[in-house]
C-alpha cells in the first residue's frame, strides 16, 4: 500500500504532545536496532530522524539554536526536542497523582495496572517502583476479594501480583457465565415441569430461589443473580440491569408501612418502624426542625427506632451526596416489599436555639421524615413520665369545682364494675401510639 511506511510514521502533534513523544521515541529507537541504523554514522541517524518525525516535528528542529560541537549528534539532537515536547515536571504533583490514583467503575482491571505503570514511570521511585506499583493495585483496586487475595501474600513479585489479579477477575467473569447459564436453564425447566410436579415440589424449589429479582427481573438461586458485578446503562452504578435502575422508576409510591429494619448479616440488628406514611392529615406529633435554613416538619414517631429522610427532603436540604454512607440495612414493608435504603448520613439540625448532630437512614420514597423514639427524647421532643401522682378527691373536686357541680352530677364518688359478657370485643391501636413504654405516660415536649 501507499500508505505503509518502511520505518516509523510520522508524530502525532495533537491531543497529548508529551505523550505522543514518548512513544515515537521510543519506536524510533527501536527502528534503528531493527535496521541496524544504529551501526551507522550518527549524521546518519540524526537525518532519519528528521525525516520520519514528520513536516512538523522538521519545521520544529529548524527553531532549534545547536553548538557546532552537538551538530550530527544524536543524543544532543533528542535532548532539544525532549525540552520542547516535555515541560518541566513537577515530582511532587506526579506523586500525588500516583499515589491517590483509584479504580474507576468503568475502568477494567488491566486499563487500572497500565495507567499505574505510566504515572509511576513520572515519579521517579528507583528501586521501590515495582513495590509501590504492587501497593497500589492492592489499595486502589475495586474489587475487594482481589484486595484480600493479594493481602494475604505480600512476599509475592509485581508480575506475580499482576497475574494473580488477573486469574482472580477472569475466573470470576467466568463463573457468573456459568451461573447465569444455569439460572436459564433451571428457570426453563420449572417452567416445564411445573404442571407435572406436586405442589410440595414447587414450594421446595420456590424456598431456594427469588421469583422475581430487584436487581435484574429474572427468577433466579439466591447469590446467583447473573446483574452481578454488571455495570447499569441507565445510571452506570454496578449490580444491577438498566430495566430495573430505581433512577428510572417513577418516585411518587404510595403510602408504606414498615414493620421491621434488619441487616444482611449474621451480626443483624434488629430496628423498629411503626410506619413511613405520605398523608396530609396534620397531627400533633408533628416537630419542626432547620436544616441548612429549610424548615422541615418530622413526625414522631415513639414506635419506631431510627429517624427516616425521604429522598426527596435530602435534596431540598442541600446536603451533599458524599455524606451518605453505605450501608446493609433494609426496610420491609407489611406487605413484603423491600423499600430501597440509599445509605444513612449524619445531619446537623437545629430547634429552638438548639443544635442536634443526628443520623437518618435516607430512602427513595417521598414519604414523611420521621423522628424516632430515642431521637424525639435527646432533643426533648417527647418526655417519659414513670408515675402519675394520685390527687384526693376532694383536692380534684376543688381544682374542677365546674365538673362536679349542675345536673346529672353525682354526689359522692361510686364504684363502677364491669360484667363479663360473651359478647365482648377487643379494641386496638398502632404501635406507635403506646410504643415508648408499656407502663409509662408519654407527653409531648
């Protein structure tokens, strides 16, 4: 072809010149042990290099000021277009760079190593390079059961740590394949089977799979959802398929309850919640409280654990996003549904010339913000009374002499006993109503 060059092709002036210098350096160099140029005069290979960099890089060299004694030499000549391509490096910016260099969501594991190669190469580290280089694949990946592999053998080289990711991420890319093959299969074959089976067979094989998962709408084992480790084409976040991104859900739910927050793990901590509720009804458990100089009405809530923010207050109250933290507690609701919990955060708010460090879990809903029973006491919201003293009748009948007095008043006090009937029904209230003691009194602070 035309167009193929017998040695090296010209340099690309655009994008990263720096960049783009290294590497045709590079390659000329190569050249010249290739075609054993480098065996010739240094004239000589000072001339190819004029001539393969390009009509640029020749109207570069020709604003060049060289000594007679470096004229036809080669080093000389790459040094002057070293000092043009390459401004003068900042090592210690380098470092920084190098150093809080991180993984990122859509980055491979193999782009992560290679770009940690480059900025390593601009930071000088001597004989340290290909430690520190192993330090940081192990601090910067994203992966955390790569992190733990490469932990738990440190003696290992920096090719053997390479590798040992790398074996590390194709095998497991390998196993959501195969577990996303089976999951096809399986579902197919209840499918197949599910007019032939007895219904103790159907109700064996439902207790070991999840109908239909949050995460990619399939029915499927559990721990074996194939939008495992999947990046989101909606919203680019890991573990879940873009079909089912919660960002592309409509926000306005209905009214939930939730009767129970619980953890993933086995060190669960079992929270309660007497409801999360969008009514308009205005009741007097209502508290007011500032945030970043929004006035936001919480309800209390005495019935429940934890203090709840809906999504859509965090916005309001410009807090930023990185203040939440992640975490694997979970609301379900009455009705089995599982509400999405994005994370918890720590808010400062402030009430009657008082200011409150407090923790909310934030969720997805446009709910009301709620104010449990341990939050509405440290901020005396509400008050726990352990007895009520017991007034004489007399000193009642004076205090309310009004009540005591007119028609259809009796004249002395009279007991009054309740007849057993076969009949009788049973009243009952929410948990929220009588949940900060069983024996105790709750007033409004």
């Amino acid at each position: 072809m035309a167009n193929e060059y017998r040695g090296v092709p010209p340099m690309s002036m655009t994008d990263n010149v720096g960049e783009n210098w290294r590497t045709w350096r590079a390659r000329f160099e190569n050249y010249l042990v290739a075609s054993e140029a480098n065996k010739k005069s240094e004239a000589t290979q000072c001339a190819q290099l004029l001539h393969y960099i390009g009509e640029d890089g020749f109207k570069i060299f020709t604003t060049f000021t060289i000594p007679d004694e470096e004229k036809d030499k080669l080093q000389p000549l790459i040094k002057k277009f070293e000092e043009h391509f390459l401004p003068k490096e900042n090592l210690a910016y380098e470092r920084y760079q190098f150093f809080s260099y991180r993984q990122h969501d859509e980055e491979t594991l193999e782009q992560f190593i290679t770009e940690l190669k480059k900025k390593a190469k601009k930071c000088k580290l001597g004989s340290l390079n290909d430690e520190l280089i192993k330090t940081m694949i192990t601090c910067g990946v994203a992966d955390g059961s790569i992190r733990e592999k490469l932990l738990q053998n440190d003696e290992q080289t920096l090719q053997e740590a390479i590798d040992r990711c790398l074996i590390i991420e194709k095998s497991k890319e390998r196993s959501q394949e195969m577990e996303h093959a089976l999951t096809t299969t399986a579902s197919v074959d209840a499918v197949k089977g599910r007019s032939q089976r007895t219904d103790t067979a159907q109700h064996t094989y439902t207790a070991k799979s999840i109908t239909s998962c949050t995460k990619c709408g399939y029915a499927h084992a559990i721990n074996r959802c194939p939008a495992y480790n999947k990046i989101c084409n909606n919203c680019r976040k890991k573990n879940h398929f873009a079909e089912m991104c919660f960002k592309k859900q409509d926000g306005n739910k209905r009214d939930q309850k939730i009767n129970e927050i619980n953890e993933d793990s086995d060190h669960s901590e079992y929270l309660f919640i007497a409801q999360v509720e969008t009514s308009n009804v205005k009741e007097r458990w209502y508290a007011e409280l500032v945030i970043n100089n929004h006035s936001i009405e919480f309800k209390i809530d005495t019935g429940a654990d934890v203090n709840i923010l809906p999504m859509p207050i965090f916005k309001k109250i410009n807090v930023a996003k990185k203040e939440i933290q992640i975490t694997n507690t979970k609301l379900n609701c009455y009705s089995g549904e599982t509400l999405n919990v994005v994370g918890k955060c720590n808010v400062m708010c402030h009430r009657k010339g008082q200011k409150h460090k407090i923790e909310f879990f934030v969720i997805d809903s446009n709910g009301t913000p709620l104010l449990g029973r341990k939050t509405s006491e440290e901020i005396n919201l509400v008050k726990r009374i352990y007895s009520v003293e017991q007034n004489s009748y007399n000193e009642l009948r004076k205090q309310y002499e009004d009540v005591f007095s007119g028609i259809g008043c009796l004249s002395k006090p009279h007991q009054i006993k309740l007849k057993k009937k076969r009949h009788a029904c049973n009243t009952s209230y929410e948990a929220s109503s009588f949940a900060a003691a069983r024996h105790s009194q709750t007033s409004i602070g």
